[in-house]
C-alpha cells in the first residue's frame, strides 16, 4: 500500500500504474480473469495442491498457522494474502529450503509486465491482474502446498479460478464489505460458500446460526465433507495451552504466539485442517512449532522498537492491529482485556477508518474502556475524515479529538493527565496499519 522510501524503482512504479486500471473499482466477476488466464497458458492448472481460505475475519491469521506449521514439517510452501502493509512483494510468498521468501522484484517485475502485455489493454481490475502475475509465479516454482487467500468474497474472487482445492477453509463470517456482498450474514455467507467444491474437504471454523446454515447447506449440494468446529472438532485455551481435539485424539499444544483469544480457533483452524488432509503427514513436533513460529504483522502486534514508541511518554506501550469491523473491534477489545488482567494500564485509542465501515459500531465496543481516542486521516481514496472519525467516537461515547496524523497523535497524547504511562492502540484500518508500519521503520519482514 505504501512504497518504499525514496525513488519508485521499476516494479513499484508498474504497480502504481496497474492501479489505474480499467475498472478501478472493484467488480466481482471471473470472466476478464479467465480469459486473461488462458491467453497465459492456464497457468491455474499447473499449481501446487491449493488450500482455498475465505472468511471475514482471521484468514490471513489461520494461513499464517498453517504456513508456520506445513514449514516446521519441512514443506515447500507458496502464499498468496492480501492486502499488503507496506509494499506489493508482501502477497506473494514463494517456497524456498528452509521457508519460504516474499518475491523479489525481478520475479515480481517479469510476472506482472507478462501479465500486462498479455491482456493487451482489456478491461480488468488491479486485483485480478496482480493476481494472474500471482499464479504465474507459482505454476512457474516446484511446492508442496499453496495457501490461497481469497481477497473479497469467495464465489466471484479472483483466486476462485482454482477449480480442484485440495481444501477449502471458512473462518468466521460476519457483516463487512455489504456494497459487494449483501447486507445480512446468509448473503455473504453464500459468496463465501463459492469456494467450497466437490471432492474437497470444507473446514468451517465457529460461525453464527444463520451463516451456519448456508454453509453447510452448500456443502450438502456438493456431496462436500465438513468438519465444523464444535461438531467435529474443537480448540480451547486450557491452563495456558491450546487443547485441540477431534475424532482422531486430544493434541496438547502451545498457546499461539499470535495474540488474543481469538488466535485459539485460528490456529484450532489450522490444526483442523491438516488433520483432515491426512496424507500430508505432518508429524506432532510440527504442530507444535507451529504455534510458536506463526507471525501475521499487524494484527495485534506490538511494537516495542521502532521511531513512534520514542513518540511515547516513558514506560508506554505501543499496540497495533488492523482490524476494522464489529467481530474484529470485540476480539481486539478481548485482547486487551487479557493484557490488562497481567498489566494494568489506561487504554488510549489512535483511530483511522475507510468511508465504508461502520464507525460507530467499531468504536462502540471499546465504551468503557478507552479513556480517549484521537482520530486520524488514513490513506486511500474511500478514507472517512479525521472529523467524521470523532463524531463516530463521540456519538459511540468515547471522548475523541481530531490530529493531523499518526505522529501528531502519539505526541499529544503525552499531554494526558494519566495515573501511568498508557496503553495506546493504533486501530481501524489495515491502510493505517502499513502507514504505521512504514513510518515506525518495521515493515514486515
């Protein structure tokens, strides 16, 4: 989302004109890209066996799990997520010995001007054609398996040209992007459901009743085997350790490192769905690793180093998350509470949301807790003003002031009269996360 400091080189510079494309607005459909797709050689046919994730919230969290572990057990690993923090590069993970690397611009660079020259002018939107860049790269490197993360939706997403998954993954739906996908849960809940296919197993992580419903209703149609959390398996925090349990046996594992409660079911969605792809293999230990080594930047990260915690009064500690939703706010707010139970602090609030989401919800579930909230621009065309952000704060019952920006935020906030050094979280918008990131001197690495 934000380039590297200094002069654009050529792949960042390409980047930002396939930005201009025609339609710049998203429109779900999988037309443009299949025919872009076949002009390249299908390369969609000549993938690693895909593991297909869509959700609302927590895929790039249960795709950082399942990367951590099938590496742990020596596996070759493509990934594919979005959005980016900082630059492009961060989508595409490619496997190498050892892990896995983010490409490199020369790769990156190949692929997307093969993809440019090739759709020869047609109409297509950003995220498709990056996405075909996306597929070349990985029809073009040997892997075992290839985490593919879909971007909005799930029936008419660009990754869904993927016709055999190995698997498909649903983490939780809740109501987000309603200008593509319908206004209640049972409609985004049908998008969603678009990438279950025949022959695959579907892992459903904990949902509502309703999205429940339509789920396993599709995959009912398909003849599709599922394996739901609290019906065929199930993960729980238990005496600090996640406790994982299925019709195979108990695994007693590490708590995630990833933070909050809600990481349990990420990663029990994770360990749900390597235990269903049994001929994978992956032996016990690379569970366990897993647990430990699974990193998904800004989601609540803290950031202990870097130039905006110096910004800070001394002895405060400086959080960032990119959630930007209802369901993501009541996880993040879970988050905190855990951390405050072991460290008392006074919560401090530095927001910043797209035009799209719901504000006033969003800061709703933080009534109570926050002492203050300073709201922020954020970048991108759909950015709600720092002024509409207040006014969703205050109408929310929060007391909320208006800054020039992330840095103005953080210094001001140094003027509190607090009982202790704060707690400060940097929320709302994965945009706002990268620009964080960039300015604090830690992009993902």
């Amino acid at each position: 989302m934000i380039s590297a400091p200094g002069a654009k080189n050529p792949t960042d510079a390409l980047i930002e004109r396939l930005g201009a494309l025609h339609p710049k607005k998203i429109d779900l459909s999988l037309d443009r890209l299949h025919r872009l797709l076949d002009r390249l050689g299908n390369p969609e046919t000549r993938l690693p066996p895909a593991i297909h994730v869509a959700g609302t919230n927590g895929k790039g969290s249960t795709v950082a799990f399942l990367r951590a572990i099938l590496e742990a057990a020596g596996k070759g690993v493509h990934v594919y997520t979005s959005p980016s923090l900082v630059r492009f590069h961060e989508r595409i993970r490619l496997a190498q010995k050892g892990g896995s690397r983010i490409v490199d611009d020369e790769h990156l660079y190949e692929a997307l001007v093969a993809a440019e020259k090739t759709n020869g002018g047609d109409p297509i939107t950003f995220f498709e054609i990056t996405t075909a860049a996306a597929l070349l790269l990985f029809a073009q490197e040997p892997a075992d398996i290839l985490l593919l993360e879909t971007g909005l939706g799930g029936r008419l997403d660009a990754t869904n040209v993927i016709e055999r998954p190995l698997a498909a993954v649903i983490t939780p739906i809740s109501i987000d992007h309603t200008e593509h996908l319908g206004p209640t849960l049972e409609a985004i809940a049908g998008e969603k459901a678009g990438i279950l296919k025949r022959g695959a197993p579907a892992i459903i992580a904990r949902q509502e009743p309703a999205p429940l419903k339509v789920l396993e209703r599709t995959a009912a149609k398909l003849g599709v085997k599922t394996f739901i959390s609290g019906e065929q398996w199930n993960a729980h925090e238990e005496r600090g350790r996640l406790v994982y349990a299925d019709e195979d046996g108990l695994m007693d594992l590490p708590r995630p490192r990833l933070i909050g409660r809600h990481q349990i079911e990420n990663a029990g969605t994770a360990v749900a769905t390597l235990r269903a792809l049994s001929d994978l293999r992956v032996p016990a230990a690379a569970f366990e690793q897993g647990m430990l080594r699974a990193d998904w930047p800004a989601r609540m990260q803290w950031l202990g180093s870097g130039k905006l915690i110096t910004l800070l009064p001394k002895g405060s500690e400086l959080w960032l998350d990119g959630g930007h939703n209802v369901a993501g706010a009541m996880a993040v707010t879970a988050a905190l509470a855990e951390i405050e139970e072991r460290v008392p602090r006074p919560l401090v609030l530095v927001a910043g949301m797209l035009a799209t989401k719901d504000s006033e919800g969003f800061f709703a579930c933080f009534k109570g807790l926050a002492r203050e909230l300073f709201a922020v621009p954020v970048p991108g065309e759909t950015s709600r003003k720092p002024e509409e952000i207040a006014a969703a704060a205050k109408e929310a019952g929060l007391t909320a002031t208006v800054t020039a920006g992330v840095e103005d935020a953080l210094k001001k906030i140094t003027a509190l009269p607090l009982e202790a050094p704060p707690r400060v979280l940097i929320t709302g918008s994965l945009y706002l996360a990268g620009e964080v990131l960039a300015l604090n001197g830690t992009p993902p690495a």
